[in-house]
C-alpha cells in the first residue's frame, strides 16, 4: 500500500515536468507585408498586377479573314474611392473632388505594327491589341476615354486581343506587357 502511494505520487510529480517541458517546433516562418501609399482618390487591390489570359487562338484566324481573336475582358478595380473635396485647417483644398478617370497604357510596341503591343513569348508574327472601354481599337501609348467614378468600388472594363502583325504568323507562346496609369478629373 505504502509503495502504490509512493508510486503513484511519482507518477504526479513526473507528469508535472512534462506539462512544463518546451513546446515541440510543428513549424512556423514569416509573413512579409508589403504595400504602397499612394496619392489619389481610390486604392487598388494588391499590386496593381492583372493578369489576362488571352486563351489558344487558332493561326488560321490570325491568318484569314480579320486577323485577330476574340476580345478578352479585364477589369481595373478600383477600391475605397472617396471622390470629396477635402480641405485642411485654413480652409486650403488638400485633395480637390474629383468625378472621373482616364487610363494611360504604355509598353513595348511591335517591331512591326507599332501600334501593338510586343509579344516576347515563341510565337512570331503577332501583337497584342488593347481595345478601350468603349470598344475602339487602342495604340500603344493611348488614353482611355474619360470614365466615370462613384464613391467606393469601380471597375473600369477594357479588353485585349491576339492580332496579326503583318509577319508570318508562327505557333508558340503568347507573353505582352503593358503598365497603366491613372489620372483622375
């Protein structure tokens, strides 16, 4: 009897080590937590980046009849937009209302057609199109038509397509960028 409390105090004493013993390493790293202020009425989500896959369109089309694919849509969302006037102490404005936006594209044109924007993925003897919120054909270095804004979430729609650029069209990969910027009124 003697001997099983004896025991049995052993066992409490020991399992008190235990419950006291460090914490076994399940895994653990960093979060990195990146952004950006910026000076404008609404913030974009993330970093800015769109990606617009513009699908597997056929060499036949790019070489027969319109010589280009379909147009493929892709939004710039606009996030927290607070189009107010805003005015500091002395009655100064600090950020002037505003009601709409314009969009910049710019990058690297086609050899070819400058008008287009480079492709540097395998395939020869296409660009990419940028096409403007009201369905006109856009150039590299264009702006957008003047869109409107509202307080809180936008999206502004445009689209991209596939064109031919005058070369032989060749099979292979399809890889364009373009940098946008916005300006409001």
């Amino acid at each position: 009897m003697k001997l099983t409390k004896i025991a049995l105090a052993t066992i409490i004493a020991s399992s008190f080590g235990i419950a006291n013993a460090a914490p076994v390493d399940q895994g653990s790293g960093i979060i990195n937590f990146t952004g950006k202020v910026i000076n404008a009425p609404c913030s974009l989500p993330g970093d800015g980046t769109i990606n617009v896959d513009l699908g597997q369109v056929a060499n036949k089309v790019l070489e027969t009849g319109n010589k280009f694919s379909q147009s493929v849509q892709y939004n710039i969302a606009l996030e927290n937009c607070d189009l107010g006037e805003v005015k500091d102490s002395n009655d100064q404005v600090v950020f002037p209302a505003v009601s709409k936006v314009k969009v910049t594209f710019t990058g690297t044109p086609d050899t070819t057609a400058k008008e287009l924007l480079a492709n540097t993925g395998t395939s020869k003897g296409v660009g990419v199109r940028l096409i403007n919120a009201d369905g006109a054909t856009m150039k590299v270095g264009d702006t957008s038509v003047e869109m409107p804004l509202a307080d809180g979430p936008n999206k502004l729609a445009f689209s991209a397509r596939v064109e031919a650029n005058g070369d032989k069209v060749e099979t292979g990969s399809i890889i364009s960028q373009a940098t946008y910027a916005l300006n409001y009124l």
